[in-house]
C-alpha cells in the first residue's frame, strides 16, 4: 500500500509512545546506572566504567548460562516449527473439526506458566505423576529432579507442549489465505504432495514462520517461570537458563552491579537477533 | 489416506490434554491418596480442594485481582495501539520504521531484565501493590503486540474505504469509529484475545509489583508450594481453576480466530 507522508501522524501514536516509554526507558536507565556504577545504598554511587561487564564476560559462569541457553532455544525451534507445520498440513480445512482443534489445541497458551511448571512437575514426579510413574514402569530409570538428561528431557517436552500450537496456530493461518485455485492448477500439473508443499505451501507460509519463529525465538530466549517452577534450574545449575540465572543473581545475591550488566549483555543479544531476523522479514515484504 | 490424516492432529491433542488431565485428577483427590497411592482417576472423589479455595479469601481475590488487571490492561493496550496502528498502517511519518522497531524491542525485552528496575520504579511512584501498577507494566509487551497485530489487520483494509467516506463527508473520528473499527472487529477480537492471554499467563512482574492487595493467583500458588509444604491436592484445583478464564476467552474468540485467520494475519 503506498501510504502518505503525514507529520501529524505521531499524534495517533503518542499515547502508546508515553505509556511503553513509562515502561521502557525509565526502569531501563536504572539498569544502565546501575551497570556502571558500584552502590552501597541509599542513593550512593560511585563510578565504575566496564569493570562489570568485563567481569561478566569472562564469567564461566555466564558462559556457561549462556550456552545452555542458545542449547535449549535451538533444540526446541529444531522440534517445535517443523511438528507445528506438520500438524498444521494435516489439520481439517473445513467443518466441526476446525474449531474443536483450534480451542483444543490453544489450551496450552493461556495457562500461567507457573501453572504449566507445576503441571508438569505434576505429571512427571517419578511415583506418583503420569508420564515419571509410566516411564519408571517401562524401565527406564526416570527422575528429573536427580538426573541432568532427564532435567532436560522434561523442560523440552514441557516447551514443546507449551508452544507448539502458537507455530499450528500461526501456520494454519498461513495456509488459510492460500487461494483453492493454486491447488486445482497443482492437480492439473499433476505435482507430487512434496512439490505442493515446497513449490506453494512453504512459500505462502513464509511470512508466518518468520512471525512464528520471531516469537518462539523471543520467548524461550527469555523463559523463566516453567522451568523455574519445574526444576528450580537443577539439578545442580543444569536447567539455569539465562533468566533464571540473572534472577538468582540480581534478588538472590543482590549483586546488582554485575546483573545489570548481564541485563544489558542479554538484551543486546535478542535485541541483535531479532534485529537480524526482522530486517530479513521486511525485506522480504518490500519483495513481493 | 483421507482418514489416516486424523491422526496427527488427533495423537497431538491427546498429547496436550494429558497433563491437563493429570492436574484435574489430583484436583479431585484427596492428601492422603496423592501421597501413598499411584492411581489413574480419584478412588475417593471430593471436592474439598475446590471448597477451600472458594471460601478462604486468600485464593479467591487472588482470582479476583488477577482477572482485574488483566481486564485493564486489555483496554488500555487495545485502546492506545487502535490510533497507532492506523498511523503506522495509513502514514509515513519522521521516524515511523525506527519507532515500530524500538516498540518491537520492548516485546523482546526479558522481564527478569525488568522486574528490579520495575519494583524500584513503582515504589517511587506510590503504585506498589496496585492493580495499576501490574496492568501499566504489562503494557510493556502487550502494547508492541497490539500495535503489531492491529496494523497488519488495518494494512488489509483497501485506503479506498477511507477516501470514500471521506468523500461521503464523514469527518476523521466518525469514519473511524462508525466505519473502519466495524471492518476490523476480527483484528480487534484477535488482538485482545492475545492481549489477555500474555497479560494472564505472565507472573514475574506481576509477582515482584505485588505483595498483599493486589496479589495475583499465580503468586498465592507459588507461595503455598512454598510454605505449606506439600498440598498438592489444592495446588492442582487452583491450577486446574487457572485454566477456566482462558478456556472462555478461547470460546469466545474462536469465530473471530477463524475469520481473523482468513486474513492471512495472526
């Protein structure tokens, strides 16, 4: 759509303006004072310049957060876009079934995340949850609160179960707008269902799946709740992810200047991510 | 192979509905049969977990509190981002690419990064433990979104609607409020559905700008897994009581999801 200059424009937009900038720049400041700055309280500052964040990025222990995070991020994009395709593909395009699936499966996304932690924590206990009491009895020797990989294995199939309908959700719509004609001159061709699906499905899906993996890529960047809930980041740190981390370390130890700094280090990272992936989206756009 | 297509959507929502299951059948028993017996449906079914909640004031205003900041913030995103997402939708204006980024990135923003800066803020300003307070903050993701959502839903509506009435002598306001915002209700029902669902299901800053007035049920679950130790019978009621208000919007909206998913745009 080609649209007109109007100055006057910003008027419509300075409600939302005031109100995030409430939000945004006021507490974001103080993380930057605090970033710089060495506080003993009551309002005491005493300049610091990069010693913090010289000091969390040689941190082991930041590293080692921060792997564990990218780690579990790309795991779960890995399982999540292509199952919510997939499920998409073969969801029912017309009749009853659409709306018993679409509020089905959309159960999942409007549950407080404290409650999915605990949920799961629920259902996978070893002796009394379902899935730790089934896969006990099969033989597998299952305990998430005593082994690493079993730790693991439960916040991803947790997030998986969490999230995987915003990529249903999202791709459907994608499928949706796709035109019946595009199909019926497919059938004329007489293309394969693989050609359908590469030639005509995934390119009118793109626009989506960038939507889509923008989200999943943001949101399991900043979980903090589920896991949090589920495994404490144990056992041990080894489900700490970044914000569970920078929690622990900004309220539990009080170490405000090296949190803030980590703040900063960790919003950068998204921020730069997403930069990345939104630039690619509106190129894309200016495309077609 | 028609059939054979059920399958998947049908072993996914099985998938889904288990632990759902799991926690309303906790939910229905009793401390004793949780704790020394594994069973697949309440051998003594009771509803004392649900009496509990609904009498002691301490769970159900947590429902209460919840439900009004959400409501309020809901109105307060959807209501400011309409106008923004016109002008984004309809206009160029100095700045409109770099301010839509930089709203974006609010939406990127890790709570934990704010939820110190965000304690220390609305104390200053007097709005601890108000439901304002949690409603406001949550403006921080929820307007980006609404802003996001509604402007590809405005992008869709052809400009021409809007020279016509133009033309037809309707004044800005009138066309916007008679005209534009009947074509767009599906974005609109879209666009609170999402709204409602993060501003519900977040609990970190809700949590941190809270302590006793306007205390979320989220945070009165956290804090009796905490203090009293292992109750894990009401602990699931009130979960499995969490699901409703969500289950509700979902019903309501699922027209508006249909036809909004018509539009090719979530």
């Amino acid at each position: 759509m080609n649209k007109t200059i109007n100055q006057k424009a910003w008027f419509f937009v300075i409600p939302v303006f005031v109100l995030v900038a409430f939000n945004a720049i006021i507490p974001l400041m103080t993380v930057v004072n605090y970033a710089f700055q060495e506080t003993f309280g009551n309002n005491v500052f005493m300049w610091e310049g990069t010693r913090w964040f010289k000091q969390i990025m040689l941190s082991e222990r930041f590293h080692a957060s921060l792997g564990r995070q990218f780690l579990f991020t790309f795991i779960i994009l890995f399982i999540q876009i292509p199952l919510g395709i997939a499920i998409a593909l073969t969801m029912p395009k017309e009749g009853i079934g659409v709306p018993v699936c679409l509020v089905l499966m959309s159960m999942p996304l409007l549950i407080p995340w404290n409650v999915v932690g605990a949920m799961w924590n629920i259902f996978a206990l070893p002796d009394i949850g379902f899935l730790g009491h089934s896969l006990n009895a099969l033989g597998f020797d299952y305990n998430f609160t005593q082994q690493i990989g079993d730790a693991w294995f439960t916040t991803i199939l947790m997030d998986v179960w969490h999230w995987t309908s915003l990529v249903v959700l999202l791709s459907y719509a994608g499928l949706q707008s796709i035109q019946p004609a595009y199909y019926q001159a497919a059938e004329i061709d007489g293309a394969s269902r693989w050609a359908v699906f590469t030639k005509i499905e995934l390119p009118k899906m793109k626009k989506v799946l960038t939507i889509a993996i923008l989200l999943r890529f943001m949101d399991s960047f900043m979980i903090y709740t589920e896991p949090f809930v589920l495994t404490g980041g144990g056992p041990g740190n080894a489900t700490a992810f970044l914000s569970i981390d920078l929690v622990k370390m900004a309220l539990g130890q009080f170490d405000l200047g090296p949190a803030a700094a980590m703040s900063l280090i960790y919003f950068f990272i998204v921020l730069l991510v997403c930069w990345v992936f939104y630039t690619l989206m509106m190129r894309n756009e200016g495309n077609q | 192979m028609k059939k054979a297509k059920w399958i998947v959507p049908t072993i996914y929502i099985i998938f889904l509905m288990l632990p759902i299951y799991w926690l309303l059948n906790m939910s229905f028993k009793t401390t004793t049969e949780i704790i020394n017996t594994y069973t697949l449906w309440p051998q003594e079914f009771t509803l004392d977990n649900y009496k509990t909640i609904f009498t002691d004031s301490t769970w159900y205003t947590g429902y209460l509190n919840s439900i009004y900041y959400v409501v309020m913030n809901t109105v307060i995103s959807v209501a400011a981002a309409l106008p923004a997402a016109y002008a984004f939708s309809r206009y160029k204006f100095l700045g409109d690419k770099h301010l839509f980024f930089w709203l974006l990135t609010n939406r990127m923003a890790p709570p934990a990064v704010f939820a110190l800066p965000f304690f220390q803020f609305y104390s200053s300003v007097n709005l601890f433990d108000t439901h304002v307070a949690v409603a406001l903050s949550h403006c921080l993701f929820n307007i980006p979104l609404a802003v996001w959502i509604l402007e590809g839903f405005m992008s869709a509506v052809p400009k021409e609607l809007d020279e016509t009435a133009y033309v037809d002598g309707y004044s800005f306001w009138r066309f916007f409020f008679k005209i534009f915002i009947p074509t767009i209700t599906a974005g609109i029902g879209i666009t609170m559905f999402f709204c409602f669902m993060f501003s519900w299901v977040e609990l970190l800053l809700a949590k941190t700008l809270t302590a006793v007035a306007a205390k979320p049920i989220a945070a009165t679950m956290t804090r009796t897994a905490s203090t009293s130790g292992y109750e894990l019978g009401l602990l699931a009621a009130a979960g499995s009581l969490t699901i409703i208000p969500g289950a509700i919007v979902i019903y309501f909206v699922r027209n508006y999801i249909a036809k909004g998913f018509a539009l090719g745009r979530v």
